[in-house]
C-alpha cells in the first residue's frame, strides 16, 4: 500500500480506512458515576470529531492502524477501528477483535493485581519488597526498596536496557531475568521518581510469589476474565486463533507500510507484553471508573480504586505527581490519572477524567509519526471534552539556572550523550526556550519559578508546565507531563 504520493490516498483512502466501528451502548446496570458537567453536546459529537482527526491523522501522520475506545457515564460511547490491522492483505482493524499492543498500558493490569493483594492483606504497601522475595534488592544509602516505592517509580534504579528482543528463543522468563539483572542503584529509595520498568516487572514478581500463580495466569483469572476482557493476555506466545487477530507493528520505507517482527518483552513481562482490543479496554475503564466493579463483578474494593488514583508522591510541589501505578495529569481543573505506552511499532495512551466519568483509550501502529499522532488526538479530545485557557503571563526575573538539564531516565551504564540534553535559554522577558532532540518550544512565566507552553510541540496538552527547583548544588525541573522523571542540571 502506498503511504504518500498518491493523489487517491485522501477521500478515497480515508473512507477506506474508516473501517470497522462498534456500536456504543450501556456497559453495565451497575451504578454509574454521578452526574457530571461534561457536555452533553460534545459527547455526542465526539464519535465524528474522532472519525476527523483520525482520518487526517491516516492521510499525513503515518498511520497504519488504530483503535480508539471512549467511555462515559458507565456506558461505551464508541469503540471503533481505523485503518489496517494488516496491510498488505487488507484486514482491517475490527475494535472487538483486533489485538493491540498496549505497551505500558499493562502496567496498570499489573499495580491492579498488586493492589489485590494489598487488599487481602498479602501484601503491605510500606514493607521492604524484599519481604517477597526469593532473591534479595540490597539497601541503598540505608533504605530499603518498599512496596510502595514500585507503585510511585521511586526505587532510584537506573533504567534497563536490553528488554525487548525479535527472537522468541531468546526470551527468558522474567522472574530468572530479574534475579540476574538487579539495576543500578543511583538514589535512596523514595527520593525522586526516575520510571523504572524494572520496578513495575518487580510488582508483577511479587503477586506471581505471593499467589502461587504464574502472574500471566493471574491477569487471566482475577482481572481479565472476571471482567470479561476473553482475550486480553500476557502471554506474548499467543494461541493460533489469536495471533491471525493480533495487528502488525509498521514502520514507512520508500513511502511504504512494511510490517515488522513481533517483538517481546518477556524479561519484563508484567511492564510491557499485554495484547488486548480496544472493546476489551473499554471494559477495564468502566471497571475502574465504577470503583472497581463491572456488571455485578467486583475485582477491587472501591477504597482500593480510590487508593490507586490517589496522589501518591511529587517531584514538587505545584506540579501533578504519581498516584499509585496511574500517573497523574494536570489539565486545567480537571483531574486526570492514566498511563502512556509506546513499543517499537504501538504508541498508546489511556486516560480517565474519574470526577467526570470519562475514559478514553487510543492505540496505533505505523511510521514515526504515529508517535505523535497518539499524544495530538489524545490532546484534542481532551480539549474538547475539558476545554482550558492559558494562564496569564507574570513578569519577573529568569530562573537562575539556565544551560543543560539531563533526564534521570536513563541506563547508567551506558555513555551519555549531551546532544541529548534539554537546553534551556532565556528568549525574552519573561520567555524561555526549550531545545531537545531537533524539538524547540517556547514557555511563559506564570508564577515563580514556574513557566508554561505557548508554542512548539505538545507533550502534556496545550498548557503544558515546568518548575525549576532545587539548589544550587543539585538544580533541577520538572513538566506537569512527566511527573514520572527528574531533570538535573548538567554543570559545565
């Protein structure tokens, strides 16, 4: 199939590509959310605004394939496919059947499973993780790794490389894994959040010890069928019947879609290897957002769902900061918690607006651009459901500390690449610049030490913020989009 350069690739190719849709309808007679003030009008007209921005997303963004789900009110407002699920052959994505990669979208399966067993009283979130445990994480500058350390992405571990692999005989399973390749201790535990695959792999480690079953086993028993989500898994190896449902991964070569190599990511299994339709979701959010229960099905109690979305810890103050597994965004006055995604070949998102009702799960497959099209059509329907306006610029002196910042995310045993670094200049009065990786934005003071997005690509909203803060021997920032890392000064 053709990707650019063809004068038939916008009507003709978009009405193509707007494929299969399931129909919207009550999820359960449990009880709903309360009333809400989100607009009715813009629910209603959500379905076409989405159809729009995906379609031109298709014709100029590199996307293969996407599903995108919303739920509202205890009821799926739409669930619908885009595009292909394989190219070449022509299947297009079906939102009750095609398998998606939600990458670390898992994630929240996995701090579901361990809040279970919090709540029967297995686990407890400040113990030392060691507690359970058949191998041991040493100590770091006196303090233990806790339970609640790996919720919160504060065990002050460096970041792994080396957990995905194309070759299935090369996978090892991820509690022989993780006995061999304990992480660089860089911080004291529950001092700074740095996102730690690991971490979360270790939150899985400890329910398949806990329970006596293998944690893809779990999943299945305790979260995925009792919700009735039949084909949500963990197992990367997947069954004949659905592994001819499972998407492609993509990438663009010569203008072309040309599907890639299954990857997987075994050796972190709980972090990263669910496959799951968009239908299917859309059950995990209702759940979620009816304080743990679907249809008459309860897997957490409501005090554990309000737990799990409940802050947690922050880099600083003013800025949104972790819950427990879900990650809190600031979007004006509306609180939003949910979790990003991104493999080699999916780029997904899923977020829930829990005063409002609201959810909605985005996954998509295709060139580079696709990476961005996930955050732009998350954003835009965001915006449309929660509308914000720009706070008003307040004068005062730069932030003492401009030059290079460099993100905590990071494998430390690997060399550091400076080019890398997001540079920081002052562009006027009361204006920043922020240069990374061929990107350039420009931000507006609002308050002390605080400065928000006015131009440049969007990460967190619109709106995006940052904060300088620290001292003058250890200087650093953070965004309101990525309450999962710290940026440190580099000092020259």
């Amino acid at each position: 199939m053709i990707l650019r350069g063809s004068a038939r690739l916008g009507a003709a190719l978009t009405l193509a590509l707007l494929a299969s849709a399931s129909l919207p309808g009550a999820a359960s007679a449990q009880s709903r959310p309360r009333a809400t003030a989100t607009s009715v009008a813009a629910i209603a007209s959500l379905p076409a605004f989405i159809d729009g921005v995906v379609a031109q997303q298709i014709a100029t963004r590199e996307v293969a394939g996407a599903v995108v789900t919303v739920v509202q009110d205890g009821r799926i407002v739409m669930s619908r496919g885009y595009g292909f699920a394989d190219v070449d052959r022509g299947i297009t994505v079906d939102p009750a059947t095609t398998l998606f990669r939600p990458g670390s979208v898992s994630k929240l399966f996995t701090w579901t499973a361990l809040m279970q067993q919090i709540e029967q009283g297995r686990v407890r979130m400040d113990d030392d993780v060691n507690t359970y445990l058949d191998f041991k994480i040493p100590a770091f500058e006196g303090k233990p790794v806790t339970v609640r350390d790996l919720f919160q992405h504060t065990p002050g571990m460096s970041d792994s490389s080396g957990i995905s692999t194309g070759d299935p005989a090369k996978v090892e399973y991820f509690t022989a894994w993780m006995k061999t390749h304990i992480p660089r201790r860089i911080w004291a535990p529950g001092t700074e959040t740095s996102y730690s695959n690991y971490g979360a792999a270790l939150a899985g480690y400890i329910v398949e010890k806990v329970s006596g079953v293998p944690f893809a086993d779990y999943a299945e028993r305790n979260i995925f069928r009792p919700l009735g989500m039949k084909t949500t898994t963990f197992r990367e190896d997947l069954a004949p019947s659905l592994r001819q449902r499972a998407a492609l991964g993509y990438k663009v070569e010569g203008g072309r879609f040309v599907a890639q190599p299954v990857e997987y990511y075994g050796v972190i299994l709980p972090a990263g290897s669910a496959s799951a339709p968009g239908d299917e979701m859309a059950r995990f959010m209702l759940a979620m957002l009816g304080g743990g229960q679907l249809n008459g099905v309860r897997i957490l109690k409501p005090q554990s769902v309000k737990l799990l979305m409940s802050d947690s810890f922050a880099n600083v103050a003013g800025l949104p900061g972790m819950a427990h597994g879900f990650m809190v965004r600031g979007w004006g006055s509306t609180r939003l918690v949910g979790h990003g995604g991104n493999t080699r070949d999916f780029h997904s998102d899923l977020v829930l607006a829990p005063d409002r009702g609201f959810g909605i799960f985005i996954s998509m497959t295709g060139g580079e651009g696709s990476y961005g099209a996930r955050t732009e059509l998350a954003d835009a329907v965001l915006g449309r459901m929660f509308p914000q306006s720009a706070s008003v610029r307040q004068a005062g002196p730069a932030p003492r500390y401009v030059g290079s910042y460099r993100t905590n995310r990071r494998d430390y045993a690997l060399a550091v690449n400076p080019d890398r670094d997001l540079k920081v200049s002052v562009a006027g009065p009361s204006l920043l610049k922020l240069d990374q990786n061929g990107r350039t934005s420009s931000w507006q003071r609002i308050g002390a030490d605080t400065y928000e997005q006015v131009t440049g690509a969007r990460q967190g909203g619109p709106y995006d913020r940052l904060r300088f803060y620290g001292d003058g021997r250890d200087p650093r920032l953070s965004f309101a989009s990525q309450p999962h890392v710290t940026y440190h000064f580099v000092k020259s």
